[in-house]
C-alpha cells in the first residue's frame, strides 16, 4: 500500500483570482512580507500496490482526472505504508 500525497498548481503563467484576494487581505491586515499567493489543491490518496509503475499509475491519474493540464502543474509524495 501507498500513501500519496497530491499538490495542484495553477501554472505560473495563468491567472490567479483567488490569491490575489487573499494577498489583498493579507496585506491590508499589515502582513507586507507576503509577496505573493497562489491556491492549489491538496489530496491524499492510498493505492494498492500493484504490477504497474506507481509513478506511472499516478501521472496517468493526474492527467485524466486529478488535475487540468492545461491549466495546473502537479507534483506528489509517495510513502509506503
């Protein structure tokens, strides 16, 4: 068994709203430090070991589902259980 960890990006050259927001708060709440936010996602996932490369089985899983290719860069940790 593993135990994997899934953080979604949007890419740096995409837009984003939502962190924009929340470095506009975070500054007018006298936090100047931040120089930048950018949301993403974070999932965890326990997949059964199996024949198949887990890297393999976990780029396929991100591009067909977990994330928009397009749009977000991902990275995972994978730990056995």
């Amino acid at each position: 068994m593993y135990n994997v960890k899934v953080f979604v990006t949007l890419k740096k050259s995409v837009l984003d709203p939502q962190g924009t927001a929340v470095m506009g708060s975070l500054k007018s709440l006298n936090y100047g430090e931040v120089e930048d936010v950018r949301i993403g996602k974070y999932m965890e996932l326990q997949v059964a070991k199996s024949d198949r490369d887990i890297h393999a089985v976990l780029d396929e899983m991100c591009d067909k589902l977990l994330t928009n290719p397009v749009m977000e860069d991902y990275r995972y940790e994978i730990e056995e259980a």
